[in-house]
C-alpha cells in the first residue's frame, strides 16, 4: 500500500476518493468474509488500488494476500459506494469499489496480519457488516446481478 501511503504523507487525513476492488469468494453455496484486525468487524475480501493497477489485477492481489488463495473472477457485480469510510487512525474516504464473485482455484483460506479471522457463512448466517459497498455488493448478489466481466483498458503506451 505504498501508493496510498504516500498520498496521506501529502493529505493527511483529509476524505479523499479512493477506488477499491473486491470479491464474494463462493465455496459451496457460502460466502467467504474477513473478521477485520483494523476495527474487529466483518467484511468482504478486498481493498485499494495500487498505483497502476486494473481493478482485477487489486481484486487478484488483495484476494491473495489476504486469504492465500487463488481465485478465478466469474462476475461483475457493479461499483459500489462507501461514502463515509474513516479507518481507525482517522483516514476517511469516498470509496468506490469495483466488486466481483469468484471462485477459488486452488488454496485454503488462511489469515494474515489484517484479518482475525476468515469464515464461510451461507445467506442466512452473514454477520453485520461495517461497510455500505459491502452490503449493496451482497444486496446485488442476492439479486441475482451478475455482469460478464468488463474488458478493462490494459493499454499502458505513449502516456506511460
């Protein structure tokens, strides 16, 4: 998180606009959800773009190294908004966040240093979660939303 820490060298905890990508990992009709070591409540895998990067390309990085699993994306659910997300150092953000389903190729869940503790629940045992996108995400899945996934501008020429 290089990027985004040397953007708050520069803002300090002012509300920026962030973009993040994240996924509804499926196994067996059950959703995979973070138990968050950052402020102790459940969430969705993800997190922020890094300089460059597509939003698969963060979804497959934060899905790794959150969980140590690899993943295929399968849909496209939508961008969905978290207006007023402050993080526990006092850090706020609009968050826009680019959010999939996947299912996982290969790999077990196993924590890391931002999570407490990762669960499958199915749709009628979800925890509370602490974000809005988080919940729209779900809200749009139970829906029965699901896009194909978007061809993502990978050109990086001239401007470069």
């Amino acid at each position: 998180m290089d990027y985004i820490h040397d953007l708050r060298k520069v803002t300090g905890p002012r509300k920026l606009i962030l973009n993040c990508a994240g996924a509804l990992i499926i196994r067996d009709g059950k959703i995979l959800f973070q138990r968050r070591t950052d402020n102790g409540r459940w969430g969705l895998i993800g997190g922020l773009l890094e300089m460059n990067e597509t939003y698969e390309e963060a979804c497959l990085r934060e899905i790794r190294e959150e969980t140590g699993l690899e993943v295929k994306l399968e849909n496209f659910l939508g961008i969905f908004h978290n207006h007023d997300m402050v993080w526990s150092n006092g850090d706020a953000a609009h968050v826009l966040s680019a959010m999939y389903t996947a299912s996982i190729v290969s790999g077990e869940p196993r924590i890391d240093e931002e999570s407490y503790e990762l669960r499958f629940f199915g749709k009628d045992e979800i925890p509370e979660l602490f974000a809005e996108d988080h919940i729209a995400a779900l809200d749009a899945y139970f829906r029965g939303v699901r896009y194909p996934l978007p061809q993502e501008n990978r050109y990086r020429g001239a401007g470069k």
